[in-house]
C-alpha cells in the first residue's frame, strides 16, 4: 500500500516524501503535516472500514515527519565547555 | 495434511542423517538429558524459518552446524526436511506431497527448498500461510511459552494474548509511533520554551512599535500640518506685506506731494508778503505825493506873487547899468598898449631855450646806453647760475648710481660669506660621511664574518649530527638484533622449560615430589641418582633404563601412593615410584645361554654401579637386559630366542621381548644431562642478552640527550644565523644609502661653487660700473668750477658799469636844470601878456555884462510875465492831479486789505499741510517697520522649515493639501500634536523594525509549532481509532480464547474452572491479563497463586486452547509436562489423545506418563559422546532407569 499526499511543495507516495526529507531534498518546512493526515483521514473515510496495517502505517511516517520536524525547529546544538 | 518424516543431518548433535518417520497420532521422541531430543524441536522451528538465533539456543546461526567431537570431525553444514502429506491439498501447491527443507553452509549461505526447489523464506511463508504452521504459530509449543505464561512479567504474558490476536504488528508500530511523538513532545517543549521566550519579547516590542507608529504618524501629521500652516501664513504675510507695500508707496508719494504743495505755499506767501510789502511803499509814495502836491500849489502860488515884485525891481536897474558903461569903455584903451611891449621880448627870450634842450637831450642817451650794457650783465650771471644747478641734478643721479652700485656690492659679498661657510660646512659633512660609512663597512664585514663562521659552526653541527643519527641508527640495529635474540632465546627457554614438563611425562612432576623430600623422609631419590655407567654404556644403558631413569625410589609403597595422591590433587603431573619394599628381586634372566652369543657384551645390571641396597632396584631396572653390540647381532639372538630378550645395543636399538625393535637416531645428540645443559646454556644467554639490551638502551639513551642537546644547540644558532643575516642586510642597506647620501652632498656642493663663480663675474661688473661712473661725476664738477670762475668775471663788469651810469645821470640834470630855467623865463613873460588879457577880457566882459543884463531885464520882464501864466496853468493841473493820486490810493488799499486776508488762509492751509505732513511721515515710518517685520516673519517661517524639515519654500509648496485652510483650528491640531508626540515619552523607532523581524521569527515558529500540535492531535485521534479497532479485535479474540480455556482446563484438572481476565480499570490493550484458576475443590483464584504444578497445568490448558482456536495439521510438544506430577501427566497424556482427531501431535517428553500414552516412540541418545542417534526405545529405558 502506498498512501498518496498532495501538496504545494510535493506530490506522491508519503514514504516517497519521508525519504526526501531525509535526504534533504525537500524542505520540511514547507510541509504542513495536518494537511497530510487531513488527507490521510480523507483516504481512511473513503475505504470506509478500518484497515489496521494502513493504519498503522500511517502512523509510523507521520510521527516520523513529526519527530523531524520537531527536531528541525531546534536551535543547532552546541557543545558545552567544547 | 499431516507430517509424514523429519529428516535432519548434521543440524546440532544431530551429525548422522536421521529420519524420523510420522503416522497420525502421538508420536513421542524420549531420551535422557542432554542426549539431544529437544533439538528436533529446534530443527522444526528451524526449518519453518526462525530467524532468532536465542530461540535455537544458539550464539551464532553457525552454531546450529554440528560441530565435530572429540572423535568426530565438524560437519561443513546443516539441513533439515520436512515432508508434509498434501493429498488434501490443503497447501496451496500441486503436489500430493511437500517437503519444505533449509539447508546452511559454515559460510553463513542458506538456502530454503519446496520439492527441492530453491526459494525464498517468504515463499515458504506463504505456502504455510494461515494453515497455522510456522515459526509463530502454536504448531511447536515448547518450555518457553510455558514460561511465558508464568512469568512474573505480565507484559509476557500478555504479548502470548496480543499473539493470539493478531494484533502484535499494530502494536508495534503504534508503540514506534508513539515513541515518535513522545520525542516530538519532548523537543517541543523546547520549542515551546523558545516561543515564550519569543513571547515574552514580543508583547513590550509590539508596545514600542506601536508607540513609535504613533509616533511616526503624529510626526507626520504634524508636519504636513506644520507645512500647511507655514504656506498659509506666508502667503497671509505675503499679501499683508504687498498691501503694507502699497500703502507706504501710497503714503510716500502723498508725503512727497503734500511736501511740494508745502513748498508751493511757502512761495506764495512770501510773494504775497512782498506784494504787500510794495503795496505798502506804493500807498506811502501815493500819501506823500497827496501831501506834496498840496504843498506845491501853495508854493507856485506864493511864486506868483514874488514874480510880480520882481517885475517891478527890473526896471529900477537899467539906470545903474548905463552909468557904469561909460566908465569902462576908457579903461579898454589904455591897456592895449601894455600888452603890445611885452610881446616883443618874447620872441627873443625862445631861441635860447631851444639850444639848452639839444645838449640835455645827449646826456639822456648816454646814460640809457649804460643801463642796457648792465642789464645784459646781470643775465648773464643769471644764465651761469642755473648751469651750476643743472649740474648738481646731474650729479646726484649719478651719486645715486654709486650708492646702487655700493649696495650690489654689499649684498653680494654677504651671498659670498654665505656660500664660503655652508662650502666649508659641506666638506666637514663630507668628511664626517666618509667616516661613517667606512665604520658601516667595518661593520658589514665584521657582521659577515660571523656569519661564514656560523656557517661553518653549522656545517659541522649537521656532520655531528649526521654521525650521531648513522651511530643510532647501528646501535638501534643492534639493540633490535639483541632484543630478538633475546626473545627467542627466552621463548625457546620457556618452550623448553615447558616442554619438559609436559612431553617429558615427568621432569616438572619428578622434581615436585623431590621438593617434597625434606617432608617424606621416605623419598630416597631417582634413579639416575643412584647408579653408575661407564661412559662407552651410557647409550645402551640409558636406552635399556628409558623413562624409567627418572623412577623416584622410595622407601615404601605407602609414600608412593601418598606422593601419587599429592601429584593428583595438586595435578601436578605423573611420576613413576619404586618403593624399596615392594621391589623384589626379579626373576633371574631365563636365558643366560644367551649371553654367550655373538655380540653379547653383558647383562645391562652387571654394567651398572650401584650402592648394595638399591641393587635390588638396578635388578629391577636392568635386570633382564642382555646387552649386545650391534642390531644384527641382536636380531639373530632374538630369533634364536624367540624373541623372548629384552635386549639393548650399543647404538641404542632396543630389542623387546615380543618382536618389537626401537632404533633410529637423533637430529640432535641429546640426553638428560645434554638439555639440562642446554636450558642452563639458554638462561645465561637470556641474561647476557637482556643485560646488553639495557646497555645498548643506556647507549641510545645517551646518543639520544646528546643528538636533542645537538638539535637544540643546531636551531638555537639557526636562529642566530638568521638574526645575523637581518643585521648584514641592514649594514649593506646603510653602507648604500649613506654613500647615495655622499653623493648628494658632493653635487649640491658643486652647485655651491658654481654661484660662487657667478657671484665673481657679477662683483666684476660692478666694479667696472663704478668706475664709469666716478669719470662721469669728476667732469660734472669741473664744469661747475669753470661756471662758477665765469660768474666772478661778469659781477666784476657790473660794478664799473654802475659807476659810469651814475656820473653819466649827474650830467643829464645839469642840462635839465638850465632848460627848466629858460623856460620859467619865458612863462613869466607869458604871465604878463595874460594878466594884461585878462584884465582886457574882464573889462570887456563886464561891458558885455551890462549889456546883457540890459537885454535880459528886459526879457526877465517878459519871462516872468510868461511864467506866471504858466504857473497858474500848474496849479490848475495840480489840481487833477491830485484827485487822480487820492483814487490810486483808495484802490491800492483796498488791494492791500484783500492780500491780508489772503495770506491770513494760506497761514491756516500751511499749518494744516504741515500737520498732514507729520501724519504722512509718521504712517510712513510705521508702514516701513510693519514691512519690515512681515519679511523678519516670513524669513523666520522659512528658516523654521528649513530647520524643522529642511524644506525649502518651493518643496513645500509641493506638499500644499487644499484642504486644510483654517488656521486657527490647524494650529490648535498642531499643539494638540505636540502635547500628544510629548506624551508619548521615549520613542524607540527601531522598534518598528525589530517588532517585524521578531514577529517574522515568532510567526514562522508558531506556525510551524501548530502544525505539529494539529498534526500530534490528529495522529492521536488516529492512535485511538488504531486502538478501537485493536480493542474490537483483541475483545473478540479474548473471549474465544477464554472460552476454550475453561473447556480445556475442565478437561486437564478433572474439573473446576478456568477463566481469563482482563485487569480491570486499564485499557484493554495494556491490561494485564490475570488467569484465574480453580482446580477441583479449590477457591476461584488468581493462577500465580497456584503451586508451580498447578499453575503448569494451568499454562497448558491456556497453551491448548489457543491452539484449539485455530488447529494447526500438526503439533509439536517440548516437554511441556516437566513440571506436572505423575498423575498430572496421565490426564496431560489423555487429553491429547483427545485432540488427536484434528491434530497430529509430536511430544518430546522424559515423563512416562506421557511416554505411556503415546502411539509411537523414539528414542534418542548420545552413544557417542555429542552425536545424538536414534535407538530402540528398550535402549532408552534402560537408560532412564540409570
């Protein structure tokens, strides 16, 4: 299963997305994570019964994009004392 | 479909290929600990593709590859098959029969097989899919789902159920996600820190920018308002400056007119004022002239009068004037004569004076000649005189001329001192360069030489250094050779140490029990000890004696054994003894024929020395030893004696009763003796050697300080050099500049000489000059001495002119003097002549007279009579006259009273122009000073803009708003403004800026932040769905299981209860899960409470009914009843052969109970030491029993 998003800055399958985030390929900025799970939720209504492993699946990348999201907005860490 | 064999081969212990062969039923696999039964159970969770090494027991996915015995070599790999009946075609492929088979390599390859055909895991995956066979599944339960359900642990527990369930991937990944956002949450309180942190900044910068907005705005306002206001009220001023404009021009030009018209009165009053003034005079004339001709009349009358008398005295006169005509006409006569006379004297009397006058006429000319001569005379000095003068102007232009010359003079010689002394000044500079510069080159030179010296100083250092490091690096060669030496000297020491511990069978053991000898007096020694050889025996000898050389003798049989008992304990080796007591004395030699052979030499015992007492032990030893010379000797005595000799010859063959011959020789000529020898060789060597590695490491030590010394001194110089080098460069660098600077000097010096010889040339020419000059000035003076002399010559002249002139004058008046006489002479004469005239004349006249005065009488009469008609006819007209003057009179009065008045208004208008005047002037004044202060204003506006807003009028012009037009209210606005701008306080207007920039960062932030809030929120709603459907799931699943439960443990416990719980007040899906028991007759209670039989029970039925929920063809049970007691396992045993009917069961068990129970048996084993083997199942009996 491949769940699709589509979005200003990006278009296609949510691992697809993930992956270039993480390679730096697209700025995570630019991806509103409540429209992906607005689109997500939209998806899960129209199948209209609940598939767990989508489900589940889903889960995992969103919090992942989340996570480093989160983590993005951090100030660069600097070492103490060096 | 069921399990029809198993085979495996070389998988764990299981070295031989083994096949085991299955039926429908229970087929039990038995055999003791260890002997390697449960490892079919691993070979089936192997073969179904578990991947968890732990759950193989196992380190490394190798380690499930036979690994060899002590007897047996490993095996390269290990593969298991299992063969399914698919005749049900239960599995989803074609055939009636499915072997699934694994094989792995030691190279850590593997492969899986369906029909022998390679595959992948998740192919066979597949084909077991929901068929509930595989690695997960309850198709093999072992000890360890057991323990799971016991475990104290209820998340173990529970993970069985979340099994069962089917819900342990989703929880996985919910457990993932949720780690996730825990993370996320974790970072985000820092994000929220920096927000508020944000926060904090914001709401006083949003204050100030505001405030400064305000600010700027009211700034603004102000200033448009401030713009209009001025526009206003300079064009207000510039219209009251054109009006006040207009009305002082207005106001000047009425002043100047009204001044004018003044001025026109004035003069007009002053003309009537002389009008008056002649009026005046004019009436008086008229008064007067009434006056006189009143008085005239009167007079003409009264003349009248006196005419008519005088007309009456006339006629008395002519009588009188008769007489006296008489008289005269006789006196005219007599003096005719006289006259007559004196006339002719006269004549006479004028010749002479006409002589006396030539002679004073010549006189007169003489002296006139020498009045002229004087004159001249005097010119002429005259003329001497102004020459002198012009030659003193002369001269002084050319004294003048001196003078310039005299001073070129002066300030050239001064230009020349000048240059003498800055010439003299540059050659002691030169001189004083020169020494300079040649102390630079001493320097220089002194500088270099250093330096070639630190050159050739390095050089040599470097050569040291260079043999230093050469000397090194020998003495490092030779330390590394030492020390590997020494190395291998040690470890060939050791080796050998060790080696004759250990190979030697004694040597380390031998020695211990000899240390032992001062505690066992019964240790009497070894044998070596305590015999004696002759050397050309030795061989033979040592041959014959072999190991037992080292035998310790002892004194009897009880410290050897205590002796072996301490080597044992301590495990110190092994040592052979000979105690005295329990030596005989040996069977004498059964062939003492043979010592007559050929080659026979002797018995090895008679060979040897030794003490009397340990005879017996030589005998022992030796005793049967027959020593022969050579091997073919030995062997044909052998023969002949049926090999029944123990023999030994000299060479060392030793020859065994029996058959069997020893021989052969030695690399290395070496006995006992010869390795003691050696290891004492080897320590000393050791020593030496590690003693020369200390000196060679002093010596590198010490070659090393020196070589660092070395170094340290090299760069300390290097350093110098370079210092060194700096200073020649700059000593190079003074010497050149200072010789440019010589240079230098030497040319402005010649340049000095040069205008010296200019001056020269010019000091020349002066001279030259003056000299001209000094012939100019003598001539000059000579002409003035010559002017002069002349001068002298003329005055002289004039002095005896003058004399001549005076006696020449004497002479011209004695002439005069003559002639005046003459001539009074004559004028006496004359007088004569004329009183005699005169008296003619009178008398004559008087005749004349009377005469006259008779015919004038008579015409006075007549006149008179004339007259005083005429006078009457005067005062007739006198009369008119007068009455013509009396109107004159009138009218010039009335004239004069007109003018009066007249000037009387112009006196008032005068006055009143004045005061008009005044009033002009003082408008006018103010006029100007209003003007005035309108352009003070207007200039004061425009600078107040320039100042306020550096806008020029035009600018503003510019920024007119055509609204704004009421002054006063514009100005109430603008104070109003300012009182508000100053109320505002401080102003930051950065502010402004810095409140975007943050609310920029801010809002990205905050953005950002929410759409991970939103997001959390939503995967949440998400999580809780996820969970709702895991609940459903898991809720329905439980109660099945929970259901089975019941059944099955009612079967297991002979009765009671069994149910399962979810722990209350928690979520389903984290509630532990309790299991709550009642074997027969007990209270309802929790299963941990249970002993550890009954709870094992319990855990089985658990385990059944699971696997009831979803059959699998086939089951395989590790000793899952260890724990049961014997009756226990007697309804363990028959409730499987319940289930037989839907399952295939394979039990691994050691429990009888069980074993009784089942339909087939295995048995397993480990004959052979690690390789398990089937065998009769009597075998395996007899073996439990054990």
């Amino acid at each position: 299963m491949a769940i699709s998003v589509k979005l200003e800055a990006f278009e296609g399958p949510l691992d697809l997305l993930l992956h270039l985030i993480e390679k730096n390929k697209i700025d995570i900025y630019d991806i509103p994570i409540v429209e992906i799970t607005a689109q997500y939720l939209d998806y899960i209504r129209q199948m209209q019964r609940e598939d767990m492993n989508v489900m589940s699946e889903f889960l995992v990348m969103a919090a992942t994009l989340i996570d480093i999201k989160c983590k993005m907005l951090l100030p660069k860490e600097v070492n103490e004392d060096g | 479909m069921y399990l029809k064999s198993i085979e495996i081969h070389g998988f764990k212990s299981f070295a031989n290929k083994i096949v085991f062969q299955f039926h429908n039923g229970i087929t039990g696999i038995v055999g003791p600990n260890g002997s390697g039964k449960s490892n079919v159970a691993d070979a089936v969770r192997w073969v179904l593709g578990e991947q968890r090494i732990k759950q193989l027991r196992g380190a490394s996915m190798q380690d499930v590859i036979f690994s060899g015995t002590e007897t047996r070599k490993p095996l390269s790999y290990a593969y298991v098959a299992i063969t399914l009946d698919n005749s049900d075609h239960q599995l989803a492929i074609d055939y009636d029969e499915v072997t699934v088979a694994r094989r792995i390599y030691r190279s850590g390859e593997s492969e899986y097989l369906i029909n022998g055909t390679p595959c992948r895991l998740k192919d066979v995956n597949e084909l077991f899919y929901d068929t509930g066979i595989g690695k997960e599944g309850y198709s093999i339960i072992g000890q360890g789902q057991i323990d799971k359900i016991l475990s104290g642990k209820p998340e173990e527990r529970r993970e069985l159920f979340d099994e069962a369930a089917g819900i342990v991937k989703f929880k996985r990944r919910k457990a993932a996600a949720q780690t996730k956002l825990e993370n996320e949450k974790q970072n985000l309180v820092r994000v929220n820190d920096i927000l508020s942190e944000l926060e904090k900044q914001v709401g006083p910068l949003e204050k100030q920018s505001e405030v400064a907005k305000v600010y700027l705005r009211k700034k603004e306002e102000l200033k448009s308002l401030d713009i209009n206001v001025f526009l206003l009220e300079n064009k207000r001023l510039r219209e009251q400056l054109a009006s006040a404009e207009e009305k002082y021009n207005l106001a000047s030009t009425e002043l100047g007119e009204t001044g004018e018209k003044y001025e026109g009165i004035k003069e007009e009053y002053e003309r009537i004022q002389q009008e008056i003034e002649s009026l005046d005079t004019a009436i008086e004339a008229a008064r007067e002239q009434l006056t006189d001709t009143g008085l005239m009349r009167g007079k003409l009358e009264g003349e009248i009068n006196v005419l008519k008398e005088q007309i009456n005295s006339a006629h008395g006169s002519e009588n009188h004037l008769n007489n006296r005509k008489a008289a005269l006409e006789e006196e005219i006569a007599g003096k005719e004569q006289e006259k007559q006379d004196i006339l002719t004297d006269k004549k006479d009397t004028d010749t002479q004076v006409q002589e006396i006058a030539e002679a004073a006429a010549k006189a007169k000319a003489d002296l006139e000649a020498i009045q002229n001569k004087i004159t001249e005379l005097n010119n002429n000095i005259e003329t001497g005189k102004n020459t002198i003068i012009g030659e003193l102007n002369q001269r002084a232009t050319i004294k003048s001329k001196m003078g310039r010359f005299d001073t070129m003079m002066e300030q050239i010689n001064i230009r020349k001192a000048e240059l003498n002394s800055r010439l003299l000044r540059a050659k002691s500079d030169e001189a004083a360069r020169e020494e300079t510069v040649k102390k630079l080159e001493e320097t220089f030179e002194t500088v270099t030489e250093e330096l070639r010296q630190m050159t050739e100083q390095e050089a040599a250092s470097e050569l040291e250094l260079g043999n230093i490091r050469e000397n090194l690096t020998g003495l490092d060669a030779k330390l590394r050779e030492t020390q590997t030496r020494f190395h291998q000297e040690q470890s060939k020491l050791e080796t050998l140490t060790n080696i004759t511990e250990r190979y030697d069978g004694y040597g380390g053991s031998v020695k211990k029990v000899m240390e032992q000898k001062e505690k066992e007096k019964g240790i009497i020694g070894v044998v070596a000890d305590i015999i004696q050889v002759e050397a050309k025996y030795e061989t033979a000898i040592e041959t014959a004696l072999g190991g037992n050389i080292q035998n310790i003798v002892t004194d009897n049989e009880e410290t050897a054994k205590h002796m072996i008992g301490f080597l044992k304990q301590n495990r110190l080796g092994r040592a052979t003894f000979l105690p005295l007591t329990s030596i005989t004395k040996p069977q004498e030699f059964k062939n003492p024929e043979a010592l007559k052979e050929k080659g026979v030499i002797g018995m090895a015992d008679e060979l040897v020395g030794t003490e009397e007492e340990y005879r017996n032990v030589a005998k022992a030893m030796l005793g049967r030893i027959v020593v022969v010379d050579n091997v073919d000797n030995a062997v044909k005595i052998a023969r002949k004696f049926d090999y029944g000799i123990r023999m030994v010859t000299l060479e060392g063959e030793l020859l065994v009763p029996g058959g069997a011959i020893s021989g052969g020789a030695f690399k290395n000529n070496s006995n006992l003796l010869g390795r003691r020898r050696e290891m004492d060789e080897l320590e000393k060597k050791v020593k030496k050697l590690s003693e020369d590695i200390t000196t060679y490491n002093q010596k590198i030590e010490d070659t090393k300080s020196k070589r660092n010394k070395l170094r340290m001194d090299l760069e300390a110089l290097k350093t110098e050099m370079q210092r060194k080098s700096i200073e020649q460069n700059t000593a190079r660098l003074n010497i050149s500049q200072a010789r440019e600077r010589m240079e230098e000097e030497a040319e402005s010096a010649q340049s000095l000489k040069l205008e010296e010889q200019e001056i020269e040339t010019k000091i020349f020419e002066i001279r030259s000059g003056k000299e001209s000059i000094t012939q100019e000035l003598a001539a000059s003076e000579e002409l003035e001495k010559t002017t002069q002399e002349q001068i002298l010559g003329f005055q002289k002249e004039l002095e005896s002119c003058r004399l001549e002139e005076s006696e020449a004058s004497a002479h011209a008046g004695e002439w005069e003097v003559k002639v005046e006489k003459m001539r009074q002479a004559l004028d006496y004469k004359q007088a004569n002549v004329d009183r005699i005239g005169g008296e003619l004349e009178r008398a004559q006249a008087e005749l004349k007279e009377i005469l006259e005065a008779l015919t004038e009488n008579a015409q006075e009469v007549e006149r008179k009579k004339n007259n005083i008609l005429e006078i009457e006819k005067t005062i007739a007209a006198s009369h008119e006259n007068q009455d013509a003057s009396r109107k004159k009179l009138d009218e010039d009065l009335a004239k004069k009273e007109e003018l009066s008045a007249k000037q009387k208004d112009f006196f008032r208008s005068r006055e009143e122009m004045s005061e008009r005047m005044n009033a002009l002037d003082k408008e006018v004044y103010r006029l100007g000073e209003q003007k005035k202060k309108l352009e003070d204003g207007i200039e004061g506006q425009i600078n107040y803009m320039w100042d306020e807003y550096e806008i020029t009028l035009s600018d503003a012009a510019g920024l007119r708003n055509e609204e704004m037009n009421d002054l006063p209210a514009m100005k109430r606005e603008i104070s109003g403004l300012k009182d508000e701008i100053r109320k505002l306080g401080n102003v930051n207007v950065n502010a402004i800026e810095d409140y975007k920039n943050l609310m920029e960062r801010y809002t990205f932030m905050k953005t950002q932040h929410d759409d991970l809030v939103e997001a959390e929120k939503t995967l949440e709603g998400i999580i809780e769905e996820l969970d709702t459907a895991m609940r459903k799931q898991f809720t329905e699943k439980f109660a099945e299981i929970s259901r089975e439960f019941d059944k099955v443990f009612k079967e297991l416990f002979g009765g009671g209860k069994g149910t399962l719980e979810l722990m209350e007040d928690e979520d389903i899906l984290e509630a532990g899960i309790r299991i709550i028991a009642q074997p027969p007759g007990k209270k309802l209670q929790n299963m941990m409470q249970l002993s550890g039989g009954e709870k094992a029970l319990s855990a089985i039925s658990l385990l059944f009914a699971i696997q009831n929920l979803k059959p699998s063809p086939f089951c395989l049970l590790d000793e899952i009843e260890a724990a049961l007691d014997d009756s226990n396992v007697g309804r363990f045993a028959k409730y499987l052969h319940k289930l037989t009917k839907n399952t295939q069961f394979i039990v691994i068990t050691h429990r009888r109970g069980t074993m009784e129970q089942v339909d087939r048996l295995y048995g397993i084993t480990m004959q052979e030491k690690g390789v398990s083997t089937l065998v009769s199942v009597n075998l395996i009996d007899k073996d439990l029993d054990d």
